[in-house]
C-alpha cells in the first residue's frame, strides 16, 4: 500500500470512530463516513465494499497491534520489560481495548456486536492456544479453548458495559475464574 492510500485508509478509519464516539454503528451511514474522511465515494469504495467491510478491517488493524508477537511500550502502559506469559498478554489486550473504549462501546452495543466478537475470537485462539496446550486435563482441549475464549470475550463485553475497573483487575477477575487456571493461587492483591 503506497502512502496516499495508506492516508486514505487513515482518514477513512480516524472518520468511522469519531462518529462511533457519538452514535451507534447502525446509524453511521456511508456517507457520514465519506464526509468526515474528506474523500469521495469513489474513494470509498475502492478501499472498502461496505460499511461492514470497514468495520472489519478497523478491527483487524486494532487486532494485529493488539495481539502483535512483542509487548511494546505504550502511551498507557509499558510491557516491554515483562516476561511474556498470559497475565501480562491479558493485560495488555485489556489495555488496548480499555484505550478504544468509547467506540468499542458503541459497537458492541449493536448489531455489529456479534460481527466484532467474531473478529475478535478468531485472534483469541491464537493467544489461548499454547497455554491450554500445557494443561494436563481429562475434557478435550479444543472445549477447554472454546471455553477460555468465550469467557474472555464475554468478560470484556462485560467490562466495556462497566466503568470503575483497571485492566489489571479485569485481568485478575479473568484469570481467577479461568477454566485452565482453576485451583491455581494467584498472587493478586484484593480489591479496597
């Protein structure tokens, strides 16, 4: 991708979550879109078939950061010096998300809800997959990892839907009660 598409893409993305943060996904039209990015609908659509269309590749852009193979330093947090294992990958997935709550909001709020925790399962496999791997149990592994992955997915619905939670403590909720994690002693401190 040269860089006039690469600024297109930008414009198109940066227009499609600002009106996120004011109504919800099945209200934002085209059109809207069209108008916030400065571009023509030509444009548009040579980038993107459909609203839809966009909004998946809105999610994948956040996924592929999100889900990236290297803790980083953020402006929110800094990973970088952390051992990599599944509290800090949790947690810095929750930070991401937690940073694009306003308009996370907004879709899950709607019918976009379900084609976002589609997106957004997809890539939790990739971050379960190994450690459910190392579990010894008696259940099949692929239940052990749908599990996980929907009781994470389902956890930050729940969070999105409930201020006044860091994502450490989201993390600590999470993990306290996850299927690969039961009758392991976390070393969290309680909440005050």
């Amino acid at each position: 991708m040269d860089r006039r598409q690469q600024k297109t893409r930008k414009a198109v993305f940066e227009a499609f979550t600002a009106l996120l943060e004011r109504k919800p996904y099945s209200k934002i039209s085209v059109q809207e879109i069209i108008d916030g990015a400065n571009i023509g609908r030509s444009t548009f659509y040579a980038h993107f078939e459909t609203k839809d269309e966009l909004l998946k590749e809105l999610c994948k852009e956040i996924f592929d950061h999100v889900f990236s193979e290297h803790l980083e330093r953020e402006t929110t947090h800094d990973f970088s010096a952390r051992k990599k294992d599944l509290e800090a990958e949790v947690t810095h997935v929750l930070y991401h998300l937690g940073d694009n709550r306003i308009y996370l909001r907004s879709i899950l709020s709607c019918e976009s809800g379900e084609m976002f925790m589609q997106y957004f399962k997809a890539y939790l496999v990739t971050l379960f997959q190994s450690e459910v791997e190392q579990q010894p149990t008696d259940v099949p592994k692929d239940y052990l990892l749908n599990r996980m992955v929907c009781d994470f997915a389902e956890t930050v619905r729940w969070w999105m839907a409930n201020d006044g939670y860091s994502a450490e403590e989201v993390s600590r909720f999470f993990l306290s009660a996850a299927p690969c994690r039961q009758g392991k002693q976390a070393a969290y401190a309680p909440r005050p």
